[in-house]
C-alpha cells in the first residue's frame, strides 16, 4: 500500500454469538488501514476543526455562564418580590404582582383521550408511548504500525430496546433487517380546560408544566375497539396497553402505552396574577417566573429545586464545553504524536505530553472564560476559578516534566490506542 493510500475491509457479519452483551442482533466488523501519509493529512484538517471546537467551546461558555447569571439573579429577585396571596379570592391590588398561591385545585371536567377511552378526574392527563426498536451500537479500536501507518477495527452490533424516543435507523452501518419503523400513535397531553384554584383560573400554558406522576388504568372493555382501530393486537399489561402479538416477546414496532395523570388536588402556584388568572412574570434580570407543583409548599421550597437546576444544567453545559476545548487543543497537537509515530514507542511519549499540553491550555482558557463571565457578579467566586485553572494547569505541566524524565524500556512492537 502507497503512502497516502487507504483500504477499508468491506463489512462482514460476525454472527448473533459473537458479542456476549448484544445478544438481540448481529454484529458487523469495518477494518481500515491508513497509511502514515495518510494520518497526517487528517491529522493536518484537524487542526482547523480544533481552531473551530476552541472557538465553539469558548462561546459556548459565555453564553452557559451568562444564561446562569441570569437565571441566579432572576430566582433571587423573584425570591424578593413574592407575596403571600389568598387562594379563596383574587385582591384587585395584586394585579401585575409576582404571587405565592396555595389552595387545591379543582374541575367538573372528565378529563378523557378519545382514542384510547381512557378517562380520569384530574387536571391534567398525559399519554406515554414506547416502541419496541433496534440501537446501534459501536466500538473501536485502533493499532499504530511501525513505521507510522494504522489499523482501525469499528465493531458494529445491534440490540432491541424500548424507548419513547424514535431511533433513527436509516443511519445505521447496517441498515439491513435494523429498519425502525415510524410511531404509529403518539404521546399526548390533555389539561382541563375550566381548572381553577380556589378563586383563580388556571391557564393551559400553566397547567401543561404540572407534572402528570400519578397512574391511571385503561379500561380492558375498550381493548376490542382499539384492536380494530389500530389493526394490530391489543393487550393489557397492568395499567398499559401492548400492541402487538406477543408481550413476552415483543417484537420491533411494538408499542407499549400508558397514561399519567395530576390528580384534582393541592398545587402551589408562583406567577404573576393577571386578573382572576395567572400569567408569567417578567423579571428585570431577564428570566420569566411562572411555577405550578403539586402539593402545598412554601416560597423557600418553590425557588429550591430551580436553583438546583440551574446548577445542574451549568455545571453539564460547563463540562461540555471544557470538553469541546480540550478535544480543540488536542486536534492541534495530533500532527505532533503523527509525525512521532514513525517510532512507536517515540509517538506514544509525544502523545502521552500532547494530552498533558492540551489539558494544561484547557485548565487556564475554560477558568478563565468562567472567571470573567461571573467577574461581576460574585468577584470572589471568579478569583476562585481562576487559582483552581492555574494550579491544575501547574500540575499537568509538573506530570509533563516528570514525564521526560522517564526512560522508556525499549521500543514494544506496536502500540494500542484505543
């Protein structure tokens, strides 16, 4: 094979018994060989997508930190506004204010899905459906040869799973006998139209945010007419339907649907009172208040679990785009361990101090990216971030001294990379 050549084995089947843990489908192999021309032209490319990922990291920084910043400030200052308001009757002076109501809700509705006959009393009821679908799923591993060239072996394999989220299947290596097909119903969600709370109404747009957690039965005397309607088999597994031949081996396509419902009951509201209703209140830091949960809760309880959402979702969002910028300086030094692994046991030194160096640059760039954000608001927390970035880079280039410091043994035959 010439420099700058590459050669893909064509796909073969490795049969059901060849991955313990994918025992549902078969498993398919893809060998591709580059050579070592090769690997550094893609190695060259991914310097600019690297450029591309630093840069996407970096924004994607600000814009989680900003998002956080407002949200903090947006719960505190809602916090702050909040009045204690009386459930049995709207006060015309609170019009436009930010509310705490509490009192149980109720309706003369039968809330009901007409497709399914199910009825419940409730606020709110919730239809869930899951279908019977293939995954794919895929490892790889990769061997560096002497003299730079490399093997890289992705393993294919396939398993049934339920989900209420389609898989698309049109994007499978193997798409043959994997073919998922559409949802032949859908989740829906039904609210009471004439819900109120004590004196106040309560609008769709609230409701549809109440969580529906409670159960509800499907009547086994409507089975018949939903097995002509949906043309399939239709079954009752406890408080859902399966529709298909079998539950006990289900096969793909078929769905398994349930219903949650939010129960006539206590509900705590925090929004602004618009009229004899409630509305979403906007705050001067940018966020929109408007919370509706079950049970009879205080103001403390209400903004607690939004706080730690925000915290969650800043930290996952953190983490995603360190990790953007990590992989961005990494790409950046690949050409670097390309060019060392002429000699294995040299590509694998070099290697080995390019993830120190791209960690080092990510340990200053994404804490210092937090820290200016978050400068002006909580200066103290800022210079927090700042010293961790400084002394976790100070360490990896402690590990990067320590590193050269080595003497290798000798050179093994190959390396793997995985």
């Amino acid at each position: 094979m010439a420099d700058g050549d590459e050669f893909v084995q064509p796909i073969s089947d490795i049969g059901t018994g060849s991955a313990a843990d994918r025992p549902d489908g078969e498993s398919v192999v893809e060998t591709t060989e580059a050579s070592w021309l090769s690997r550094l032209g893609r190695a060259l490319a991914g310097v600019l997508i690297g450029i591309v990922l630093i840069v996407g990291g970096v924004v994607v920084l600000v814009l989680n930190e900003s998002r956080s910043v407002t949200t903090a400030r947006s719960l505190a200052e809602g916090r702050g506004a909040a009045i204690e308001a009386d459930a049995a009757a709207p006060l015309p002076g609170n019009d436009g204010r930010l509310v705490h109501v509490v009192g149980r809700a109720t309706t003369d509705s039968l809330l009901a899905d007409p497709d399914f006959q199910v009825t419940a009393k409730a606020v709110v009821l919730a239809r869930k459906v899951e279908m019977f679908q293939w995954q794919q799923h895929e490892d790889t591993t990769t061997q560096t040869q002497l003299g730079g060239g490399e093997t890289k072996t992705k393993t294919y394999s396939y398993s049934k799973i339920w989900s209420a989220r389609p898989i698309d299947s049109s994007g499978f290596r193997q798409p043959l006998n994997h073919a998922n097909p559409p949802f032949a119903v859908t989740e829906k969600t039904i609210v009471a139209k004439d819900a109120r709370l004590g004196g106040f109404a309560l609008p769709d747009a609230l409701l549809s945010h109440l969580p529906a957690v409670d159960p509800v039965a499907v009547d086994a005397g409507a089975l018949p007419k939903l097995q002509a309607v949906l043309g399939h088999p239709v079954s009752q597994i406890d408080n859902a339907v399966f529709v298909g031949a079998n539950s006990a081996l289900p096969q793909v396509g078929d769905l398994r649907i349930s219903y949650r419902m939010a129960p006539v009951g206590d509900l705590t509201v925090v929004a602004r009172q618009s009229g004899a209703g409630f509305a979403g209140y906007q705050t001067k830091a940018g966020d929109v208040i408007a919370t509706i949960l079950p049970g009879r809760l205080g103001l403390g309880e209400v903004f607690a679990d939004p706080k730690h959402e925000n915290t969650g979702l800043t930290w996952l969002l953190r983490a995603g785009g360190t990790l953007a910028v990590l992989i961005g300086f990494a790409l950046i030094f690949t050409p670097l361990s390309v060019f060392a692994d002429l000699i294995p046991v040299l590509g694998g030194l070099v290697g080995f101090g390019a993830v120190l160096g791209a960690l080092s640059l990510t340990l200053v760039v994404a804490p210092l990216t937090i820290a200016v954000v978050w400068f002006a608001f909580r200066p103290l927390l800022a210079v927090a971030v700042v010293a961790v970035g400084v002394l976790g880079a100070g360490a990896t280039r402690w590990l990067m001294s320590a590193r050269r410091r080595v003497v290798p043994a000798g050179p093994p035959p190959s390396q793997l990379r995985t």
